[in-house]
C-alpha cells in the first residue's frame, strides 16, 4: 500500500520551492495523483469548475467535498474524484489533507498573481503603471508587432488649477472618470499606462490614431461632488511618435520618443500635438548617451558644484547660497536642464541627488577647517526621490558623516499636485524638521503651487520663482499678490527668497513687497568652490 504520508510531504515539498506558479502544482499532481486512487481533481462551484487534474479515466464515483475559507472570508471548493467507487476510511483523511493543501497551494497563487497586479497597476486608475505598460511594450517589440501601432505620451492640460479649486480628493474622482473615458476608446490590443499625476502614455493602432487624437483634444468630465457638479472639457498635450520598423531599434524608445515630443510640444512650440521629428530622434540618441556614461561620469566625478550666493538686499551680505550641480564632459559643460529630467524619468536622479549632497558637505567642513564662517547651503532633491522610504535618514547621515551643524545645509524640493506624492512629501519635510534640518518649497508661484502649502507642510523657506518677477512692468496685482504671499509666510513663520533677480528694478520690487533675501545674476551668478571659498572669506557685496 502507498504510503500517503511520504507522498504529501512530496507534494508539499514540491510546491513550496519557489514563486506559486499554476504549471507547478500540475505538475505535483500529477506525480501522486496515481498513489492516492485519484482519477480527477476539481475546483470550484456549478459547471464553470475549473479541473486541476485528470487522468483520462472516466469515473462516475462521487467525489469528497471539502471547502476551505481563505482569507478576507473566500470559500474554496475542492472535490476529489476516486478511480474507484470511493475511496477507503483509511485513505479518506489523506485526501482531505491533500485538498488541504491543493486550496491552499490556489489561494496563494491568487495572492501572488494579485501582488504582481498591484506591482503593475497605478493604484488610483487602475491602469497599467510604468512597469506594467513596459511589460506590454516588450511583449509586442518581441513580437515584432510594434509597427502597427503609434505610441503616444500625453498630459493633461491645466489639471493642477482643477486640484488646487476642486482639492486633491475630488481632483483624484475626475482623473478615476478620466481614465474610464480614455479606457473604453480602447480596441483590442490597444493599452493606455498612467505613469502618475497627470501623465500617461498609449499604444494605438495606426487606423485607429486619428480618432485618439481627436479624443484628446477635450473629453468632457462631469461628476457630482458632494453638493456641487463639476464640468469640464479636459485636453491634454501628446507627443506622438508613428513608429516604423526601420527606426525602431529599442523597446525604451516607445516611451522615450513620444516624450520628448511632448515636452517640446508643452515647453518650446506651446502646440497640442507634436510628432516626432529628426530633431527629436537626435534628441533621443543624446539622453540614450547621458544613460550610458551617468555611471562612469558619477566615478570619475564630472559631476562638479556651482555655489550661487544668496545675498540679504539690505545689508548686502552673502547669507547663504544654492548647491547647483554641472556635467563636465570632454571638454563641455551641460547644465541641469539637459540631464536632470532624463535622470529622473529613468529613477536615476536620486543618486545623483545624494552625491551632490555629499560633495556640498565635504566643502562645507573644509571651509570650517580653513577657519572660515560657512553659510547655510540649499541642496535640491527631486520629487522621485520621494519613494526611497529612507531618503531623510539619508540625508541626515551624511551630514553626520562631516559632523557638520545641521543649520548649515537646506533640502529644497519643489510642490507636488499628485495626492499620493504629496502624503510622502508631507512626511519627509516633517522628519527633515524634527531632525533640525531647514526646507525649503522651490518655484513657489509657478506651476502647481498652492496656499494650502503654508498651511499644510512643515518648512521653513518658500523660494519665490523667477516667473513671478519675469516681466518689464510690475502692475498693481503683482505687487498685491507678492506682498500677501509674502506677510502670509512670515506671519506663519517662514523667511522668503526670490530667485531670478537680475535687474535694480526687480531688487526694488521686491524689496518694497517685503522680500529681503535676493539669489540672481543682480548679485552673482553660479560659481565653482574655488571662487566660492573666496565669497565666503569677503561676505560683504557693494552696496
């Protein structure tokens, strides 16, 4: 006679050597089905049962039931059918442990398979995130089906004005309403990814462009929140890339292409729709290049800092300055704007974000060596580092590891309108303060920025932006407008900073709004440490 006890632990063993995969617990079945007189497994309720084995014989015995509750209160259904009439009193109990374990073996494959979703799913829409789109975009590359299609990148025009008046809760119901109208456009083997915030992406069939196109130009959106009715007709910008077989060389490009488009289309042409050009495919062979030298650029330290002083305009003394980070590469110098976007669609800006940092505290203690008075240093931080759970420790480790005065280094990070990454941005500026490290909110005044983040985040700085000031006449709402920003931050206890001052008249219209603390080429522009050093040692500027 078998013996039954052998050949579970056999099959048990079998199914727990790695990840719960379907195919596997097959295959176990198969091995001891013969041994326990099984001739078909089944699992399940009514004629939809699924059959995990069969071993071809027809049986008309009835079958032992047996279910099983799984988590969150789901039933599971094994029925177990004997080769036999039925299967013996001694036999019964090791059948009942092997449907046991057959349910429980199925449940953990859901839960694996419903992780892998989740890993996979922008958990606001329900739509493929950047994983879970890429994953589509290689299945099809390897395919060779990604001529058929055009791939698209696409934002939403003037979303963050709807969050700040509707707020983020209610600004995440219209982008679930969004994302179900886009959605049901979809025809089989057509995909939309929402890679966060307001931004997405699409595969869609060329006969098919045309129409997505026009969707585009304005879907209209209403929804009732709590007493009011919300309407309106959201565009978006797209960047579009008609993909050929000739060009397409790397699955990266489905993305890559069509973005650049679109930030071509949103920051220099300020058209709806851009398609992607020679300029654009040169554009993409440039950031495929930052890519490939990023790792050996960081070991070789091209990556050098600039200090550009912060200047108090009433007794125009140096009281502070920006750590901004250059690329210096055979001979050329890239500024930020060149790297940095390419660096944070890719996930590889924090780390360039941690050795700017580390560089900025290594000046800061040898200009404490040198006998010298350092001032306090804003070092910016990218939003995307933001899912790097440890990302404040971080920061205070290194300046542990200088043994530096925590007063003398300040993270600046700019306003975020996505309501997941505002929740991490609220707890990171929160440990940043409990730890003694000064914050400051870039760009306050441009793009997403809020009131509400007086009132809802712990900083100590915001940095007015350079668009605020950017014109050649300052009209009474200006003034009105900067001057209650202003006294509203102070009132609340946080200093102000204007960044961009480059001429007397925008020194003066700020002064006179209330904003004392000036960074600008009126005062000096970015500089390597070495004349930094000397900045620091003089202090004093002409007035």
């Amino acid at each position: 006679m078998p013996d039954h006890q052998q050949e579970l632990l056999k099959f048990q063993r079998r199914l727990s050597e790695k990840i719960p995969r379907r195919e596997r617990f097959e295959a176990a079945i198969n091995e001891i089905a013969a041994s326990f007189g099984i001739s078909r497994i089944e699992s399940g309720v009514g004629p939809g049962r699924l059959t995990l084995y069969s071993s071809g014989m027809i049986s008309d015995s009835l079958p032992l039931e047996h279910v099983y509750r799984g988590g969150k209160g789901s039933k599971k259904k094994i029925l177990v059918f004997p080769v036999n009439e039925c299967f013996t009193e001694e036999e019964a109990p090791w059948i009942e442990m092997l449907a046991f374990s057959c349910a429980q073996y199925l449940e953990h494959i859901d839960y694996n398979r419903l992780i892998e979703r989740s890993a996979a799913t922008n958990p606001l829409t329900g739509l493929p995130n950047g994983s879970g789109y890429n994953t589509t975009v290689r299945r099809l590359f390897n395919a060779g089906m990604l001529p058929a299609y055009d791939s698209f990148a696409f934002n939403l025009k003037g979303f963050g004005y709807i969050s700040k008046r509707i707020g983020l809760k209610n600004a995440d119901n219209i982008m679930v309403i969004y994302a179900s109208e886009i959605s049901a456009f979809l025809k089989n083997d057509e995909i939309i990814g929402h890679l966060g915030g307001d931004n997405y992406v699409a595969l869609i069939k060329k006969e098919h462009s045309e129409a997505f196109l026009k969707l585009l130009s304005g879907i209209p959106i209403e929804a009732e929140l709590g007493e009011e009715t919300f309407s309106a007709r959201i565009a978006a910008t797209v960047g579009v890339w008609q993909i050929d077989a000739e060009s397409l060389h790397d699955p990266l490009d489905i993305v890559s292409k069509p973005s650049v488009a679109l930030s071509i289309a949103r920051n220099e042409t300020h058209e709806p729709v851009c398609f992607v050009n020679e300029k654009i495919e040169a554009e993409v062979n440039r950031q495929k290049q930052i890519l490939e030298f990023f790792d050996e650029a960081l070991a070789k330290r091209e990556f050098t800092i600039y200090y550009q002083p912060k200047v108090n305009s009433d007794t125009h003394m140096l009281v502070g300055a920006e750590g901004l980070v250059r690329w210096q590469h055979e001979g050329e110098t890239f500024s930020p704007g060149t790297f940095v976007p390419v660096l944070e669609r890719e996930g590889l800006i924090s780390r360039l974000d941690m050795y700017v940092l580390e560089q900025v505290c290594s000046d800061q203690s040898r200009w404490r060596e040198q006998g010298l008075d350092p001032v306090c240093v804003s070092v910016n931080v990218s939003r995307r580092d933001l899912s790097n759970q440890h990302l404040s420790e971080d920061i205070v480790a290194v300046i542990e590891k200088y043994s530096l005065d925590r007063s003398l280094v300040q993270i600046e990070i700019t306003e975020t309108v996505d309501e997941q990454e505002h929740g991490l941005l609220s707890a990171f500026l929160k440990h940043l303060w409990d730890s003694g490290i000064s914050t400051s909110i870039d760009d306050f005044g441009s793009g997403y920025s809020s009131l509400s983040t007086l009132r809802n985040l712990q900083i100590n700085e915001l940095k007015i932006d350079r668009s605020f000031i950017d014109n050649e006449d300052f009209s009474d709402q200006d003034r009105i407008i900067l001057t209650d920003i202003i006294h509203m931050a102070e009132e609340l206890g946080i200093s102000v900073i204007t960044e961009g001052v480059e001429r007397r008249e925008q020194l003066e219209f700020v002064r006179n709004a209330g904003c004392h603390t000036i960074q600008g080429f009126y005062y000096d522009r970015p500089m390597k440490a070495e004349e930094f050093t000397t900045k620091l040692a003089q202090k004093q500027y002409k007035k």
